[in-house]
C-alpha cells in the first residue's frame, strides 16, 4: 500500500488525492494576486476541503517562468500567517508548503504544516534534505532545471523522459541516504521544458513508477493546455480535466489543481471505471 505519514495520520495513496493550490503571491500565473484578505483565504479554502481536497498546498513563492525572486523573510510573512489561520479554523487540515527554502520549510513545520513541496528537489537549498529528515514529514521532490528566474534556458533534453528518471534516480537515492521516508515525485510540468516535452512526459508517466514513490500531477491550467488549444489559463479546466483522467490513467497518486471538484470527479469517475 502506498501511504504517507502526516502528522501520524497515515494518507493512503492507492486511491488517488487530490491538492488543492492556495497561491498568496500577487504573481502566479493564473490566480495571482486574487486572494485579499483571511476571509477570502479562509473562504477558499472551505470550498478546497468541502469539495474533497485531501491536502491544500500553500505556495508564498510564485515559480512561475521568470517571476520575480523575494527574500526569504517576505515569504515567510507571507506563509506563516495562513499556516495560522487555516489551522485554527480548520484543525484537521493537511497543510503542504510549496517551498524551496529550509527556514521556510522549518518554520512552516513548526508552525503545524504536515508535508513540503520542493521545485528544487533540494537542489537550491543545501539544507532542505537535513531540514526534512530531521522533521520527518513526507517530502515532494519535482524536476527542474535552473531556477524559477533561469529555466526557460535550460529547456533542451536529448530524450526527457530518460533525463527526468535519471535525476529521480539520482534525487531518491541522496534523499534516501539522508534516512528521509516518504518522498512524492513530479516530473514539473513547465519546468525547463517545453510543450512537446510536457506531452512526453505525459504519454510515459507509468515510466516514472520507480522504487514505487508515488507521483503527484501539476498540469492544472498551464500553458502545455492553453497554448495547445489556443486559449487562456482562465479558460482551461476543460483541458485540464482531461490530462487529470490521462495522468490518473498512467498512475498518478495526486493531483495537485487549482479546481478541486473536478479533480474529485474525475478520480471517482476513473475509480468507478476501474471497477
């Protein structure tokens, strides 16, 4: 059975999850800078976990490409508060962290956040991996190349879906060593690559299924969607619900979306396929 351990509360992943995206960055790509106040925060999130979201990734970082680089202390401030907040109206709730930073994956934990969600697989940070192992908490490592600010370089690859499961290889094997115990792969849609690379890895996710970890999904509105159908981010939950169903398919564990509803929809839909 794959599960992961959140706060001792055991998730089990052989059913597949779905995470929910609170983004409190006035630049992500799609729903930057919407969310003004705790009432709209707390407001979304109830629909999140109304709706069935199992976790709510909470992300003070925009990584879109070329967004604009901040301290750590103004994303600590802008994190914290909602780990707080979400916490005291919501006790029961699982809180992932998207941060690339160890103070901001510290304090988030200490704070009460259950799992981190790293772009950089530890790569950015060289404290992340001790950061986790010494908290514990279940780690989700995704692929990149460069940094948010340099990765529309470094989108070249010979063969994508080769390189990205060398560096899981490589990345599973160091997080490993460091006695961390519940790792969660994505392949990073988007990251350093572009939209044929995002379709490839798409076709041959069950190529990812290695040292069975379980694999989290992020195509949710993103332009491998918009930029195919000659739409907008605004208008891409349709095509976003269809790579869902294909990802899920192909053995995603979670899916991390901006709308959760449709994102439960379409796993009990496939479950119920299933049999």
């Amino acid at each position: 059975m794959k599960s992961i351990n959140c706060k001792g509360k055991l998730i089990d992943l052989s059913i597949p999850r779905v995470m929910g995206i609170l983004n409190i960055t006035p630049d992500s790509f799609y729903d930057g800078g919407k969310i003004k106040n705790d009432s709209e925060i707390l407001g979304l999130a109830e629909k999140m976990l109304t709706d069935g979201a199992t976790f709510i990734d909470i992300g003070g970082y925009s990584s879109r490409p070329g967004a604009t680089d901040i301290s750590v202390n103004e994303e600590l401030e802008r994190v914290l508060p909602v780990v707080t907040l979400l916490l005291k109206n919501f006790p029961e709730v699982i809180l992932s962290i998207d941060t690339f930073r160890a103070e901001v994956a510290k304090k988030a934990i200490k704070a009460g956040a259950a799992i981190i969600n790293d772009i950089s697989a530890g790569v950015l940070d060289d404290q992340m991996l001790k950061t986790i192992a010494d908290y514990q908490v279940p780690y989700i490592m995704m692929h990149m190349k460069g940094s948010p600010q340099t990765m529309k370089e470094f989108a070249d690859y010979k063969d994508v879906v080769r390189e990205v499961l060398l560096y899981f290889s490589e990345r599973i094997a160091t997080t490993r060593s460091y006695g961390i115990n519940d790792l969660i792969i994505d392949p990073g849609f988007g990251f350093a690559k572009k939209i044929s690379h995002n379709f490839d890895l798409l076709r041959n996710t069950e190529k990812l299924q290695i040292a069975d970890v379980p694999i989290l999904i992020g195509v949710s509105r993103k332009s491998m969607i918009y930029k195919t159908l000659d739409t907008s981010a605004a208008d891409a939950l349709n095509g976003t619900t269809v790579l869902n169903a294909i990802a899920l398919q192909k053995g995603a564990s979670i899916l991390r979306v901006h709308d959760v509803k449709e994102a439960v929809e379409t796993v009990k839909l496939l479950d119920a396929l299933k049999g």
